[in-house]
C-alpha cells in the first residue's frame, strides 16, 4: 500500500505523479482549445510541438531524480494530452480525492488508476457529479484549505471555471476539521493574461511563511486581502500581469527550501535565492503556452 500524505504545498517530497507529453496528440483546433492561451498559440501557429515538451518534462524528471524523489508516470494513452496530472487528482491528508474534470479529459484518470490502485480503497473517494473541482485549484497551508472558484452567475459558460461552490462544500464537509477558504477568481475566455484557470494560476505558497501572488487574479480584494494579512505583505512576491500570464506563480516545491522554476522567471528568481531557497532552474516555457506550468504537471501523493 501506498501510505499517502500531503498536508501543505513545500514539505519535503517522497513521492508524485509527473504527467507525459509522449505521444501528445496532433495540435488542437480552435475548437478544442480549453483555455484562452492555448487558443493565443493555436492561432499564431505557435503550439508546442511533442518533442520540445518531451524534453522539458525530462529535465523536470532529472530534478526529481537528483532528490531522490519516486516519480510515477501515467499510463500512454495515443494522441492525448496527459500532461497536467495535477487537474485529474489530489491529495488531502491521506486521502485521494478523483477529481471530476471536463468529460473529454475522463482517460487521464484511467491512466493512473494502475497508482490509486495501491493506495487503501476507503481513502479514495469521487464525488458526486454535481461537484466540480481540480486539483490547480485546492491548495493546502496548515490548518487551512485554500480553494479557487468562480461565483459568477455564469459558471456554465465559462469552460476555463474549474471548481464550482458546491466543491468548496464538498471539501468543507469532507475535511470539517480544517478552514476552507475559497478565492473567487477572474475569468477570461478570450484573453489570457485576464485569466486565472486556477488558483495556482494567481497565488501559491512557497517555503514556511511566503508565496507569490497576483492581486488582479481575485475577483474581491478582500480575498487578496486576506492572503496579505496570513502572509505579511512583507513575505509575498507580487507578479505583475505579464508575469502571471508565463505562470510565475506555477513553480513546485520539493523541499521548505527547494523549489523547481522555470528558467526565464528571472525577477522571481531572483527574490526566491535572496530569501535562501535553492532554485533548480529548468526549461518549461512551451508547455507553459498551454496555460500550465510546473504545479500543473504533478500530483503529490507523499510529503514528509
């Protein structure tokens, strides 16, 4: 049995889910562009090709294996994208929580079902279909479960809304002993730097006490504001609008003091090794056309 368990974004990781780019599938049409800036780089003829973000995923493997983390990879399925694992599942505690995600994407989950099959069948739980939430979405600090969302009145056209209230529900029913937060977040179809897909898209937390945010990613200032309090303004990296749109605040976090970044965020760079982390640099910048970047490509099962 795989003995899961996550209980925030930085502790040391043991074990995770790295999605795949082999055998991705022939670039989408406009039609089936799930997200603004996927759209962006399907229209200029930019989208990334298999090979490029083969080797980027690579790169982030080398990482993993440089600290020794156990990395699972989903099964192949041909022509599919399987690359953000981290929208498909996620761990709370030790428990899997099968995300239900945009019916076209239902295969991914099949491709790791050959993981979950390892973990204790009474802590994997699906909810039930009403509920919509994924995983870029659900971010653990301590006591505290922060959730991205869109309240607007409407969701349903929004094919880029991820995670509805009644998932916020669900989590706080599920987990009644911790603080369920949820961030109502801005939503754009048509322009992605007005766009935050997830919560991670706008704010993650880095080491024991900072994260990078962007102010305009909430619909409310006072979601904003709620982070700023938490955190001390002092402890928070602010990303500008173009920042946000190359997915800055999308890094991953082996260790309190070791994050995995992309190798052009150089401002954030920067500050991360000004405040002591050790930042494993690495190539990532066409899977980022995708609109995901680093958090979006993994599923934690096991932090210290």
């Amino acid at each position: 049995m795989l003995p899961i368990n996550v209980k925030d974004e930085t502790s040391r990781l043991r074990v995770v889910i790295l999605g795949s780019a082999i055998n991705n599938g022939p670039t989408p049409t406009v039609d089936e562009a799930y997200d603004p800036k996927s759209l962006e780089h399907i229209l200029a003829g930019t989208y990334p090709v298999e090979a490029e973000m083969i080797s980027e995923m690579e790169a982030f493997n080398k990482v993993f294996q440089k600290y020794e983390v156990k990395v699972f990879r989903p099964q192949m399925i041909e022509n599919y994208n399987q690359i953000f694992s981290r929208d498909i599942g996620f761990v709370i505690d030790d428990t899997f929580i099968k995300s239900n995600i945009l019916p076209d994407r239902e295969r991914e989950l099949e491709a790791i079902q050959y993981i979950i099959d390892q973990i204790d069948p009474k802590k994997v739980v699906r909810p039930p279909e009403e509920v919509h939430i994924e995983g870029g979405d659900v971010m653990l600090w301590n006591d505290y479960i922060f959730i991205g969302t869109y309240k607007g009145s409407d969701y349903k056209d929004y094919i880029t809304a991820r995670t509805n209230m009644q998932g916020v529900q669900y989590l706080k029913e599920l987990f009644p002993n911790k603080i369920v937060k949820e961030f109502d977040l801005v939503k754009s179809k048509i322009e992605a730097r007005d766009n935050a897909l997830h919560l991670d898209c706008c704010f993650q937390p880095v080491g024991t006490n900072k994260g990078i945010i962007y102010k305009s990613g909430f619909r409310e200032e006072a979601d904003y504001m709620f982070l700023v309090k938490l955190f001390g303004k002092g402890n928070l990296f602010h990303i500008t609008r173009d920042e946000m749109y190359d997915m800055n605040s999308n890094i991953f976090s082996i260790a309190p003091d070791v994050v995995v970044s992309e190798k052009n965020f150089t401002r954030l760079n920067n500050w991360l090794r000004e405040q002591g982390f050790t930042v494993e640099e690495i190539p990532y910048a066409e899977i980022a056309k995708q609109e995901g970047l680093l958090r979006c490509s993994t599923l934690p099962l096991i932090r210290d």
